[in-house]
C-alpha cells in the first residue's frame, strides 16, 4: 500500500505478533508492551548498543508489517531490520555477537607517532615574509 512506511515488508498470513515475538525472544530482547497488530521490545546488542522497536501488523489485500525505531543507535535498527526481513521472508535464525557492529581493535605493533615519513621534507628555498 502507498501509506505504510519504507521499513513495512510483505508477510505471509501465517506470521504476525507472535512470530516476530519468537524474533525477539531468540535474541534476548525485552518485550516492553505486546498488543493484537503490535508489539515493542528494547533490544541490547553485546557490542553496548541498543534501540527501541515497535513493530506493527497490517492487514489490506496482504499481510504487512511495519518496523520502525523509536529511539536508540539507528545502526543497530538497521541490522536487526535487516534479521526481521530474514526472519520473515527466509526464515533465517537471528545472531548478535559481540564484534559484529565494532570491530576489534588491530593489536600489531604500531610505528611511533613522532616518526616523520620518509619522503617529508622542507622546502629551504622559499622566501618567506617576515613582519
């Protein structure tokens, strides 16, 4: 339909709340209110990020839903929208580990900061205006 939101995808009839419930269960998300077409959880990512959802059902000719953020890191929305349409659509498993929005820090030797690069060089020839 024209009026849902860019974030509202096609679902079959046999998904709806509880299935993007059994979503947020699997995560480890806390499911802060669940009504008959919605549902918000507060999702925390093992990275320190976290975000609000609302997720809502809708019913036209088709079966949609509509995910939006309500507050919180909006990266974090953007990977788990991206594990709901999955979820939904392929039927893949949601994972969040640790690493996976922050990387890890690189723990090889680094050069000393103070070291000027080897083609750094002053140009000793330029007249320079001195007040």
């Amino acid at each position: 339909m024209e009026y849902l939101a860019i974030t509202s995808f096609e679902i079959g009839r046999g998904h709806g709340i509880d299935g993007i419930e059994n979503f947020f269960l699997q995560i480890g998300a806390e499911i802060k209110k669940k009504k008959t077409n919605s549902l918000r959880a507060f999702v925390e990512h093992p990275d320190g990020l976290d975000v609000h959802i609302k997720v809502k059902c809708y019913e036209f000719e088709k079966k949609y839903m509509e995910v939006n953020r309500r507050s919180g890191d909006p990266i974090l929305f953007h990977l788990l929208y991206k594990m709901i349409f999955a979820y939904h659509v392929n039927g893949d498993a949601p994972n969040l580990y640790p690493g996976q929005l922050c990387p890890r820090l690189q723990t090889t030797p680094q050069e000393d900061p103070s070291t000027l690069p080897p083609d750094f060089c002053l140009d000793l020839n330029v007249k320079r205006k001195r007040e």
